[in-house]
C-alpha cells in the first residue's frame, strides 16, 4: 500500500476509526454521557440563549479531541443546556466555547477548557459578561487503543466538573444581577431552546425585563464544590 505524503497519525488513528465503528454500542454503554441536570439551573434575566463554538484546534501540536468517547466540546454544550436556562422578557446571552482543547504532550495528555458568557441588553448592547478556564494533566498511556480513550474520557469528566464549579463562581460574580431567584417564573422560552427537539417548554408567565437588583452577588468563596454525579446509577433493592 502507497502511503507516501500520509501524515504518520492518520494512519496510526485509521484502525481506531474502524475498530470505534465496529463496536459503537459498546462505547455507548462504557462511556455514559456526561450530564449536568443534577446541579442547580442558572436563571438568567434574559429571553433567550445562544451557543456559539469559535474554538479551532491549532496545527502545532497532537490533539486528540475526537479519540474521546465524549469530546469537549460535547460536554461543554450539554453543560450550557443542563445549567442555563432564560427567565426574563427581553435581551439574550450568548455562551461561547473558547477552548475545547485535549492534546499530547511527551508522557502527558493536557486538557484545556475556557467558555464565555455575554449578555446582551434589548438593544443588543453587550452589557457584561463571565469567563471560566480549566486546565488539567493526565497520564497518557501507551499505545492508542481503548486505555487512550478510558484516559481521555476520565480527564473530560474531571475537568467538567472542576468547570462546573468555575463556571457557576465566575457567573455569580461577574454577572449576579443577571440571575433571578429560583422561585421566579420564566417570562419567555428560549428562542432557540437548548433541549433535546421535541422536548417540553417550560410554561410562560410574568418577568421583567431588566435585570434584577435586590440580589446581591456572592463573593470568593461561597460555592465550595458542587456535587459529582455518580459514574453509574445504582439499582433499586
């Protein structure tokens, strides 16, 4: 076979791409998807919510984003879906993914993630915004083969969780009149909802368009670690 001018990964990654093909139910079933509907909803002052992706993996190291069972970029947007959700009557937020980076380096797997929250008044001036970075190592094992995807998956989990903690901080902080009690009513379903088609809107009722102010916004401190989701449920007795 002639693999002259084929980059020395494709082929090393060729076999990993028929092999995950070949046994996709079984990937399912070992890697669960990774959700966040456990933790608390961030009520925003807002009618709408968008996602936007403007992270592009550079060309200067070995990224390895789409070896794992559930890829950043993934659990990033189920993160903005499980947590956010709009209860106001006019503006939006936009949640933006900075970095959905998973790459290696010598014996090291370095997983890189930085999202953005804007928000956006009626009249689409850009009136604040939170930012979140996680960066952690894990050990890369030798080889490429399922060992590489329980370590890529296991760092995804790990930084996502270390995220969701950042995240929600960040937004207290920089954003908290922008949050509205939990016992609020969503004014306005999202434009774009962020569930699954097909699933149930929230009922409508009375908001306000403008960011609440009675809130006061919690400092350094506050959250302490949010809860962790069990890797696998346990049966009733």
């Amino acid at each position: 076979m002639n693999v002259r001018g084929v980059p020395r990964r494709v082929l090393i990654l060729l076999p990993l791409a028929a092999a995950g093909c070949a046994t996709g139910a079984a990937v399912s079933e070992n890697f669960p998807q990774l959700r966040y509907n456990y933790l608390p909803k961030l009520r925003l002052s807002v009618a709408s919510i968008e996602i936007e992706n403007a992270w592009q993996p550079s060309g200067d190291v070995d990224h390895l984003e789409s070896l794992s069972p559930e890829t950043p970029l993934a659990a990033l947007r189920q993160m903005a879906k499980d947590r956010l959700a709009a209860y106001g009557t006019s503006g939006k937020a936009v949640f933006v993914i900075e970095d959905a980076s998973l790459v290696k380096s010598d014996s090291e797997l370095i997983g890189s993630f930085a999202v953005r929250l804007n928000v956006y008044s009626a009249n689409g001036t850009k009136s604040g915004f939170a930012e979140a970075r996680v960066s952690e190592t894990e050990h890369a094992p030798s080889g490429e083969g399922s060992a590489l995807r329980q370590a890529l998956y296991d760092l995804t989990r790990r930084i996502m969780n270390t995220m969701n903690v950042e995240f929600e901080y960040q937004l207290r902080r920089s954003l908290g009149e922008w949050l509205v009690h939990a016992s609020a009513t969503p004014a306005v379903i999202e434009a774009k909802p962020l569930g699954p088609p097909g699933a149930a809107a929230p009922p409508a009722g009375s908001g306000t368009s403008r960011p609440p102010r009675s809130s006061p916004t919690p400092r350094s401190g506050v959250l302490g670690t949010l809860p962790v989701a069990p890797a696998k449920p346990q049966p009733n007795p």
